[in-house]
C-alpha cells in the first residue's frame, strides 16, 4: 500500500459535508455547517471492502492551511464562476471541537445563487464536497488519518453526488426549526460557549420567520418600512 499512500500526497482530492443548513438573510441566503467532522471514521471509494479505506480528519488537520489565510471558492460541481470567496471575506472557514466549519454567504441577485437557491429548496441538489490536497498522514492498516491538508487555490462546492453519499445540506424550514427548539435541553443551552448570544440569534431567526408568514395587512411596520412610509409622505 506505500505506493499508493505515496501517490495521495499533494495530489488533489474531495470529501463529502455533513450537518448543513441554508438561512435565508436580506438580499442574500447563508449556507453554514461541517465540511469535515473530527472523531468520525468515513469510508473513501468505498471502503477497504472494495479496495479503499477508512479515513478521519485530525483534530489539527487544517489548523496551518487556515493560519495562512487560504484562498478558497465556493463553487457548484467544482466549477464554474465563485458563488463566494475567502479573499472577498463572503466565505468564511474555521475550526472548533466538531469540525471544519464553514459559512458562505451567496447573492441572490446573482441568477446562478437564485438558481442554486431554487434547486436546494427543490432538493435537487443536497449535497456538498470540499477540495483539498494532503500534505501529511498517517495509515495504521486500512485506516488513514489526515494529519494535514492544504485548502489553497481549493473550493468547497454544492454538488450532485459527494464523495460520502451519507451527507446531506438542505434548506433550513420553520418545521426544522420547531423541532430543533421541542428538542434542545436547558442543560444543552447553559452548556454553550456563549448562550447569550445563541439564544439572541435564534429569537432573530424566529422574528424572521413569524414576520413572513404574518400577512402584511395586520403585521406591524419594520423601522425599514417606517422610514420610508415617513420619506414618501414629506
């Protein structure tokens, strides 16, 4: 297998993400959620059982691509123009105890974003991929553990078909978010880095969403409305 261990180094390669949901955000609508999850064994073209392997992220893996301020494109199928970018700051990459976390925030003034935009709430397109090039690694057996990888001159991609089929990203609905609040404990809560916070954007969240399906004609003015009911009556 050294050969072939040899061979993925500084080569090119993709993963599937996990845990995403989409928000919807003034003129724009922000995809947020995992690219790659620590702890967590995935099988790579199909597993020792078909020739492949097992494979997981170190806790540590992308710690020195993203010191470096990586120039990374968010794309659909890997190609095409950038929907948002690292260098433009519309697409953000960072790590915590869970994972690569990655926000991007697409414009739906941009035909291609309201294209995405239909086709992910359609569920056409629910899954995504990451490109990275392997730097360093460690296989104890079937297993390899990526102990660094290179975003730069990367993308991470809406695509058809990922690499792990087992990842989803779907369109975040008010019945998922309904759900999400009947299942989160107290204790889930108080346990946040910053609850404040959390709690904060989530009452935004739901504001948003009980404003849009409130109907125009009995909801309350937003301050943007206001101002501008008061400018057209000067």
């Amino acid at each position: 297998m050294t050969a072939q261990t040899d061979r993925l180094l500084g080569t090119p390669e993709w993963r599937g993400f996990d845990d995403f949901e989409v928000r919807s955000q003034g003129n724009e609508f922000i995809v947020r959620g995992y690219a790659a999850l620590f702890d967590h064994v995935y099988p790579v073209a199909g597993g020792p059982e078909a020739g492949g392997w097992n494979e997981q992220s170190d806790h540590g893996a992308f710690d020195k691509t993203l010191r470096s301020n990586p120039d990374v494109h968010f794309l659909i199928n890997h190609t095409g123009v950038s929907l948002a970018r690292t260098k433009s700051g519309t697409l953000k990459l960072g790590t915590d105890t869970k994972g690569l976390d990655v926000e991007a925030r697409i414009d739906r003034r941009l035909q291609d974003g309201r294209d995405l935009e239909i086709r992910m709430e359609r569920g056409d397109l629910d899954e995504m991929s990451y490109a990275f090039r392997t730097m360093r690694q460690d296989w104890q057996g079937d297993l390899r553990t990526l102990l660094e990888v290179n975003m730069d001159k990367g993308d991470v991609s809406v695509v058809n078909n990922g690499a792990n089929d087992a990842t989803r990203i779907a369109i975040a609905s008010p019945q998922d978010l309904l759900q999400a609040v009947r299942s989160t404990e107290l204790a889930e809560v108080r346990s946040m880095d910053n609850p404040l916070a959390a709690l904060k954007e989530a009452r935004n969240h739901l504001d948003e969403l009980i404003r849009e399906v409130t109907p125009k004609d009995s909801r309350a003015l937003s301050i943007e409305e206001a101002l501008r009911v008061i400018e057209f009556d000067c």
